[in-house]
C-alpha cells in the first residue's frame, strides 16, 4: 500500500504571544515575553504569582456568548477560536471537502481542571446537597474540545483527543498525520489546547518543584539554557494546524505551508516526572521520526527542543541531540520558544509546529530568550539561537515534546516539494 503525503493548508492560534497567528509570528521574531503577574485568582498563598496569561481575554470579543461560555472551559473556548481561524485559513468548506472524511484530533493535558476545581470548591462552600453543574462532565472531559468543533462544523471523521501529560498534542498530531497518510481521512483539524492557569494547577506543580518561583524577575524567569534556569513559566492557549492528504489539498486549490513529513513516540521508562539523564528516550524519539519522514540528521536545520527551562531537562535534551546528531548538531539552530510563550502543557507542541512552520515558510529561527549565564553543563558552540532572532532557510524542522510518564513525541516538518 502506497503512503500518502500530508500537508498544513491552515493555521491558527491563541497563546499568550497573541490571538493571531500573524501577531504569534511577529513577537515570536521579536523575541517578547508573554509572562505577567497571575490575573485569574488569588496567589498570596502562592510560591508562583505569575504565568504566561492571555492578555485581557474576554469569550464574547471570538463570538462566544453567554450562553456558551456557561458550557464551555476556558481549553475548548480556546481551541474554538484557533479552529475557526485554521479552518477559515485554510479555505475548507462543505463544497470543498467531504465532512464524513473531515476529523479533530486534539490533545490536552488536563482539560477543564478550572471547571473541576470551581464546582468541588463550590459544592463544599454551598453544604451538604450536592449541586453541581449539569455542564461539569462535558465541560471537563479533555476530549469534548475536538467534539464540539466537529458539531460546529459538521465533521464526522475520525474525532477524539489524546492525553500524554505535555506530549499530548504532538502525539495529537502524529495520530492525525498517520489517518491521512492511510487514506482513513481526507482532512483533520488537530493540535492542542490548554488552560492549566488554576488554583490546583499552580499548586501542584509548586509542590512537585517543577515550575519557577522567581516572582522578583518574571518577565525573564522562562530561561532555558541559563545556569539560574528554577523551572519552566505555566502558559496556556491553543495551536490549531489543518493537516490535508497531498493530492486532496492540490485539487482543491488550497495554499500549502509545508509538509508532515513523519513523527516518532517513545517512552523513557525511567521517572514519573524526571527525564532519562542521558536524553535516551528523546533519542529514539527524534531517530524514529526522521526514519518515518525517510530523512537524514543532515536534512534537518532547525530544532525546536522541549526546552522548559528545568536544571535537568535542558542538559539531557542536549545531549540526546549531541548524541544523535553528532558533529552535525554544530549546524543546526535549536532554540526553546517557551522562554516566550511559558509552557502550554498539552497544547505546547502544537504552538511550537507552528513556529517550526514559520522558520520553514519565513526562513527565520525564533529565539531563546532570557539568556545571561553560562552553565558548565551546557554546550554553548551548539547554536541555541540565544536572545535574538537568526535569519536562516530552513529546509526542514524537527519538534520535541516530553511529558511527565516519560512520554516522547517528535514532529517533522519540512519545505514541500512536488515530488520526492
């Protein structure tokens, strides 16, 4: 059986770098912070007081009124509002692709937790009888996201939602590039979306150490690759890519960005929260996907690392790409967006293809912002793009997401060619 091609014929985004995919790109190149003092709850009793918010969101300036904002979590509003800029982007409508062949697969890490929270909270403030929301299951569960696009729009492909803690929308995406390359689908809106800016959220990754304290300096906190590095910055948003089978995209005129060229999964077997200290997972991980695109580690030019800003995390990642890649990785531009976006959890690897697509489309490699001191453990002749932003043409782009499980997840993208 002959593989089919898939290719980005849209995109989308809401994340706190902006609310556009054009305005993401500009303050990716930028090189912005998009950390601010925490807004949506009370943080004296808090080690972290800031995060990666939306600035100044409000549901109804997208079209979400009242009454659907009373059913729906912050992460499925989210990921509404990136589905309809993808979706109009990519110029998909009912005369131009069959809905029966239409799919939504997205990945979240932790769904509704801001809608869990506030109904257990209110249950205990309001006594004994139990009255909670009729709205608190499906507003909740992590895969009512891709079920209310596909209703909105009228999709009934293939449609539901991967969980793999912050791999969860790479691993999306890898699920819909397999459909397509299979011919189960035509077209499948996919990516991620998150909203893990919450009381048990802030809480509890205080309490695992595994995000920043430095309330004193949070505009900078995210930094990646920097020897103060004390945790990543909680982000939150969506990213919302219209992956298309090839010869379906060319015969219905659709711009293309670039292609899906192949994706890889692995466990670490290791630590519930830490990374294998010698990066072995991320390097089966990233030698996996380049086999499925059919690429060499020479083919690649850009790698867009996990990158959280974590003491443990940063130094294995890098020596699984020194590893990998050898006297090649020298070559290469890595850079960690997080340092500007915060971490999106489940959503952060669909945000970061989508800066993969705009090194590839624009020929420019966003940043590693944040940067001032050198820590002896990191290898600093490898390119990590540090503070500003690098003009290069980008042939092809490699994404990494890890989760806590030791879950692994790399996407590979790359310039489309007519035939290879």
């Amino acid at each position: 059986m002959e593989l089919k091609r898939v290719v980005i014929t849209g995109i989308g985004t809401i994340n706190p770098l902006g609310d556009n995919i054009r305005d993401y790109f500009e303050n990716l190149d930028k090189g912005l912070s998009g950390a601010g003092m925490i807004t949506r709850f009370d943080t004296s009793l808090f080690k972290t007081k800031f995060a990666c918010e939306i600035k100044n969101y409000n549901p109804g300036k997208y079209g979400i009124d009242r009454k659907e904002e009373r059913k729906l979590d912050f992460y499925t509003q989210f990921a509404l509002i990136a589905a309809e800029q993808a979706i109009k982007d990519s110029g998909l409508t009912p005369e131009t692709a069959n809905p029966e062949r239409v799919g939504v697969i997205l990945g979240s890490g932790i769904g509704g937790i801001t809608t869990l929270f506030n109904e257990v909270e209110g249950y205990f403030e309001g006594g004994k009888i139990p009255r909670f929301s009729p709205f608190i299951i499906p507003k909740m569960i992590p895969d009512i996201a891709p079920g209310i696009i596909s209703m909105k729009y009228g999709f009934r492909g293939p449609n539901y939602a991967t969980v793999s803690a912050c791999a969860s929308s790479t691993h999306a995406m890898i699920d819909a590039l397999t459909h397509l390359k299979l011919g189960r689908a035509d077209i499948i809106v996919t990516g991620g979306s998150e909203a893990g800016i919450s009381v048990p959220s802030i809480g509890g990754f205080n309490s695992a150490q595994a995000i920043s304290t430095n309330n004193e300096e949070y505009m900078t906190a995210s930094r990646p690759f920097d020897k103060t590095r004390d945790g990543f910055v909680m982000g939150e948003g969506s990213g919302i890519l219209i992956f298309e089978e090839y010869e379906h995209a060319k015969a219905r005129g659709a711009k293309i960005y670039c292609e899906v060229a192949g994706g890889g999964m692995t466990a670490d077997a290791y630590h519930i929260t830490a990374p294998h200290p010698d990066g072995l997972g991320a390097v089966n991980v990233m030698k996996l996907a380049l086999k499925d695109a059919g690429m060499s580690i020479e083919d690649i030019d850009y790698i867009n690392v996990h990158g959280t800003s974590t003491p443990l995390g940063d130094t294995a990642e890098l020596k699984a790409v020194k590893n990998l890649f050898g006297e090649y990785a020298y070559k290469l531009n890595i850079s960690a967006t997080k340092s500007m976006t915060g971490h999106l959890l489940g959503a952060t690897g669909a945000i970061e293809a989508l800066a993969c697509l705009h090194a590839i489309v624009d020929s420019i490699i966003p940043p590693t912002i944040n940067f001032k001191v050198e820590d002896p453990e990191i290898d600093y002749n490898l390119n990590l793009t540090l503070n500003k932003a690098q003009k290069r043409e980008v042939r092809a782009a490699l994404n990494n997401t890890f989760g806590f499980g030791g879950h692994n997840s790399s996407l590979v993208l790359r310039k489309i060619q007519e035939k290879r």
